[in-house]
C-alpha cells in the first residue's frame, strides 16, 4: 500500500514541478504540488511541507537587492492588533488574511483585489477574547482557501470567485472563550486546524476536516486523549487543560504524518516545587503539552511523539515553531524549535537526536542533554516570589515567527529573544469551567536579563549542530518571520518597521527600507510572468509586541495597533 | 501583609456590593470573586506584577481614572486592548476590583 502511494506521489510531485513552471497556467493546488514547493508559488504556511519559509528565486539576489523598490500596496482595513498572516500566492494569485479573518484574493502583478471574503464573526464573543482577534493566515487546497475564525469555526472559499464552499463550527467558543487565529494546514484532501488553547480549561483539540465536504473526520485533543494519559495529570487535573496546537505544522507524504506541536498546560506557572510528579496544580507530565506529536492524517491517531518539556511550568510551548525537514548524509532530520529557546533535532519518528540553546538568558534548566532531551537542573517553583527572574520570559526565547532554512548555504536563519520576567507564583484555586477567565498562575513583569540589556538576534546557524556562523543583533526582538533566498540573501522585517535584507552567506547588510509600522507576521517570495516579487506584511499589535510600547518607548509608543498594510516588492 | 488587607477590602467589597445590587442570597449563589486570585490568573497577563507597573494594559496603582471609568473599561472593555467582563464578572465582583485597585502599594523588598 505504502509502495502504491509513493509511486502516486512521485507522479505527482514530477507534475506539479512542470506545471509549476508555466506561469499564469492555473492547476489544482493539491498534495504534490505543495510537496514540490514550487518557486513561481508560496501555496502552504512557510512555503512548502519542509517548512523552509525559503524561496529558490534569485532575480532579486545579493547584486540586485539595491534596486529593490515598492511595486505595490494593499490596506486590509480594520488591523485590530496589527498584521499577522504569511501571504499565499498560487499562480499569480495572491491570497492573504487580516484581522477578524478578512480574506482578500489580489492580482500578484499590480495588487488589484480580485475578491475579497470578510466573515460575521460573534462581535460579542470577540469582544470578551484575550487572545483576539488577529488571524495568522490561510491554506490553500482542492480549488479552495481554508480560514479559521476566532469564534470557533473553519472557513473554506472558492479559489476563484471567494464565495463560501462550507462553513464549520468545530469549536464551542461561547464556552471556552477561544477559537482559532492560526492558519490551516491543507494535505491529502484533509484541512487540519489546531485551536488556542494553552491558558483556557479545555483540551487543546486538532481537527481533521474533509476538504470537500467540511465535514469533521477526526478530532486529537492534545490534553488526555484516553485514559491512559489522564495518568500523567494527577488529580483529574486534566480538566484544568490547556494544550492547544494554535500554529499550523507539518505533513510528511512520505510516511502520512502530520507533524504538529502543542501548546503549554494550564496554569502556566505551578506552585508544585520540585515535586511536581507528586504535588502542586497539575502532578505529572500532562501528557500532551508542549510536545511535538505525530499523527496518521487519514485517522488523527497518535503515531508517536516527544513531550519537549515534561510537566512544562514556564509556559514555553511546543506549538510555537516550524518543522524543518533536512536530508543530510542519507538521514532525514526535522528540526524544531521550543519557546524555551532551545532547538530539538529529530528523526523522522521524533526520536531526539540534538538539542542546542539559541539564546543565553536561559535560567529555567540548566540545560537539555542532547542525546535524550532530557531536563537538566530544572527549575520548579514553589508559591511565592522569586528570588532570580524566570529566564527567558513569558514571550519566550522563539516566539512563533518562524526561521528559515537555505540549501544552498546550508545555514538555518532564527530569530531569539534575550529576556526574562519577575515572577511571583500564586496558589489558585483550579480553574475547570472556562469563564472570560485565562489560568496563568502567577503575576510577572517583562526585565532585562542578569547579564545586561534585552534584545533580539538573527542567528546563521548550522540547524543539525547548531554552529553559529554569525549573529545580527536589534535593540528590541524582531517578532516577523524570516524568509532566506536562492539570491543568497535573508530578509528580516524587523519590530521598529524596517525590512532588511543580509548576505545569507556574511550576514552584511545589503539593503534596508521603512515599511511605517512594526512588522510580526509573514515574509514570502514569488513570481508572476517571470518578475519575482517580496511580499511582507506590516502591522503591530499583539500578546507580545503590546509590551513594546512600555518597555521600550518610541517607536512602539506612538505606533498605531490597529494599523496595518502588505507591501509588496520588485526590482526597479 | 498586603494580601491580608486586600481580602479585608474585598470583604467589605462584597457586603457593600451586594447590599447595593440588592441581590437575594441563596444556596446557589456564585461565590464572591478572589481579586489577587483573578489578578494572578486573567488581569496580570497585561496589568504587571498584579497592576503596580505598565505591561500590555496600563498600570493600575495610582490611577487617575475614575471608578465608574474603570467598571465601565472592565465591563465592556476596549476592542484590540481590554477584553469586556461583563458577562462573567458581577456589579459586585467589578466593586471588588476597583476596590483592589484603590488599595495597591508598592511591593515591599
């Protein structure tokens, strides 16, 4: 069976690339032509299913960048909380989505709006939402784009016309108070859709749905799927819940597997101390929180997994982070980072094979051992305040902008955070029925780390050893994600508003330009009747970058955060 | 020691809130709210170190908002900013807050 597949996914993989290199010639978007990742197309969240967020066009490279000028704009309207998507384009189509899940479809040459889609939401679900109401983007597949909105449901709309093909409640959202501001995935006629869920009292579920029809064909909840992991939470703690796949992760056509990471178990902070398999809030691993966990895509069944941070009590989630599939020396290796800062490398089955921190403000263990990603020298809090700060902070040393990979230099590109927070941990009382109420456990503050200032920094780095080639450093963190080109150059649209671009191979800045607003959601490259354009979004506003203005002052302190504009550019 | 006053506070919080609101007491009642508790689980995620300094949200001690600003901010809230409460937080749980709000001092140590 296995072999029939793989000879139809190489059939198709070989279509998709030919099809793919006639510009304009519309073809389905379907399983093998995001596999093949073709360069004309951004058609899946970073790219393609290995999770690059790289681009094999070098028209605009190392040379040309200097004349690399604005082609066009777009203003979305209504940016509550800024910008956050990664544009798609499939055959000169350009797709993307904006607060409240606004979907526009633009011509990719000149920007003209096709169509565009904007959902009635539950305004008074919506208002009463934390985590709300920015949408990080959409899926393409079967002729159709997928979106999540914040009141619990799953969108798909014709390709062509943007008219609804179905529209899904998956989740209670009036109950639990969170929907879904991640993108979808798109992989063999199945659109899967993790929802928030790391800080509510419900289970972190991942839907599976039919592409066609949206009908539901399996649901994982992250938190206590059966009984046997409702072991690992001591005194039926798994009502207090948390979990949550909230950022879209991979598929693997090779094995049907669905790569996914889950979010951190609530409360955020416990008061177990260094008891925490006996004692505290939630006693036990709380298996599958902060994780990464394989899953058949025909089925939702747990193929396997790795918990990246057993009985997690710093809230650095497994969801955060792209899974970047590498071929190395005839081993296959899925790279993928923690919100902890540090890198877990595995095989195809998630078997640890490295792990190397990208941060130094690191304090929450004294490290993880690299054969068996296993804890060491962790650090448990009991209730009270704490001596030292927490370090990284409650933003995380990655956050969910996503790094990117080059195969021509070989380099991973990725953004860490050096930072930390105070923290006073509170013995709560269990939150088990959701109100408008988060379950954080403890309260905190946002200061430098120890050893000096905060700051961000891009790091060029080999992503099996992690060898750090070289280091960008900006004031403040860069929460945008990064693309990296065949034009040997990486692009780093940076929190003050400013795109750069590097030598992939130096790090040498070549090129910068002001987009007006702080940038947090998604950089990507096309191209459409052989022009090749950069397409990024800007827009700040967030659960993050809302702590800007107060740490930071200017720019942050004056800039809009419901604000927000794709800029898209070409050479001169 | 601070904490001790808050509940104090809190305490004459609900029986003046509830003699206000006029609402019947029965054996279903939803228990008053704990404010250091829903400052440590919900508010503090944006008003830092328990709403003594600035994060996402600004900071609380010493505001120069007036009590019905605040009720009026933590029942509807603000679109992109401050969730509404309305629907999940009493007249009395929201005296409360206001109350805790009035009452914080800078962390001793």
């Amino acid at each position: 069976m296995r072999n029939k597949q793989d000879v139809a996914l190489g059939l198709m993989l070989a279509v998709g690339a030919v099809v793919a290199a006639v510009p304009g010639h519309a073809q389905p978007v379907d399983t093998g032509r995001i596999a093949a990742g073709s360069p004309n197309d951004w058609l899946t969240y970073r790219g393609a299913y290995n999770g690059w967020n790289y681009s094999g066009l070098d028209q605009i490279n190392a040379s040309t960048v200097k004349d690399l000028s604005v082609a066009w704009l777009h203003v979305p309207g209504r940016s509550t909380r800024g910008l956050q998507s990664v544009p798609l384009v499939a055959d000169g189509v350009l797709y993307y989505t904006g607060s409240y899940s606004r979907v526009f479809a633009l011509n990719g040459a000149t920007g003209q709006v096709i169509w565009s889609y904007f959902p009635e939401l539950d305004d008074m679900l919506v208002a009463r939402q934390t985590h709300s109401p920015y949408n990080r983007g959409a899926a393409l597949g079967q002729g159709k784009v997928f979106v999540g909105t914040v009141d619990g449901r799953l969108i798909a709309l014709d390709m062509k016309t943007g008219k609804v093909a179905w529209d899904t409640k998956l989740q209670d959202s009036q109950k639990l108070t969170v929907g879904f501001t991640g993108a979808p995935l798109y992989a063999k006629g199945t659109v899967v859709i993790g929802s928030q869920g790391g800080e509510w009292p419900g289970r972190g579920p991942i839907y599976g749905v039919d592409a066609e029809t949206g009908k539901v064909k399996w649901t994982f909840l992250t938190v206590a799927p059966t009984d046997e992991e409702k072991k690992s939470w001591g005194n039926d703690s798994w009502r207090t819940g948390g979990g949550g796949g909230w950022m879209p992760g991979t598929y693997d056509p090779g094995t049907n597997t669905l790569y996914w990471g889950t979010a951190n178990p609530a409360p955020l902070y416990d008061w177990s101390g260094a008891d925490w398999k006996t004692s505290g809030a939630r006693p036990g691993d709380n298996l599958y929180t902060s994780s990464v966990i394989g899953l058949d895509i025909d089925t939702g069944k747990l193929k396997f997994y790795h918990q990246e941070l057993p009985h997690d009590a710093w809230d650095f989630d497994s969801a955060v982070g792209e899974f970047v599939t590498i071929d190395r020396d005839g081993q296959k290796y899925i790279v993928h980072p923690n919100k902890s800062g540090f890198i877990f490398v595995y095989d195809s089955n998630l078997k640890v094979k490295n792990v190397y921190p990208i941060v130094d403000a690191i304090n929450f263990v004294k490290t993880i051992n690299p054969q068996t990603g296993e804890l060491v020298g962790r650090r448990d809090f009991a209730a009270g305040k704490q001596a030292a700060p927490l370090c990284p902070a409650i933003s995380g040393g990655v956050s969910w902008n996503s790094g990117s990979y080059n195969p021509k230099t070989g380099m991973y590109y990725k953004i860490g955070n050096e930072w930390c927070i105070t923290l006073d941990v509170v013995k709560t009382t269990p939150v088990t029925e959701p109100a408008a109420q988060l379950n954080i456990g403890a309260n905190f503050k946002l200061v430098p780390p120890p050893e000096g200032q905060i700051y961000g920094h891009l790091d060029a780095r080999d992503p099996i050893t992690g060898a750090k080639k070289w280091e960008v450093r900006y004031p403040e963190p860069p929460m945008a994600s990064v693309l990296s080109t065949a034009g040997n150059l990486v692009f780093v649209p940076d929190s003050r508003g400013i795109l750069h671009a590097y030598s992939a191979d130096t790090g040498g800045e070549l090129w910068n330009h002001s987009d007006g607003l702080g940038h947090q959601g998604g950089i990507m490259s096309y191209a459409v009747n052989g022009k090749q354009y950069i397409a990024v979004v800007a827009g700040f506003g967030g659960m993050v970058s809302d702590d800007y203005a107060p740490t930071f002052g200017e720019p942050y302190k004056s800039m809009p955060r419901d604000d927000g504009i794709l800029v898209v550019y070409a050479l001169k | 020691m601070v904490r001790f006053s808050f509940a104090v506070l809190l305490l004459g919080a609900r029986i003046l809130g509830h003699a206000s609101a006029q609402q019947p007491a029965t054996a279903n009642a939803k228990p008053p709210v704990d404010v250091p508790q829903l400052f440590a689980t919900t508010c503090g995620w944006c008003h830092s170190d328990g709403g003594r300094v600035a994060g996402k949200g600004p900071q609380l001690m010493d505001s120069q908002r007036t009590d019905d600003f605040i009720r009026t901010r933590i029942k509807i809230g603000k679109e992109g900013a401050m969730p509404a409460f309305g629907s999940a937080l009493s007249d009395t749980d929201i005296d409360a807050i206001v109350h805790y709000i009035r009452a914080l001092k800078p962390e001793q140590g």
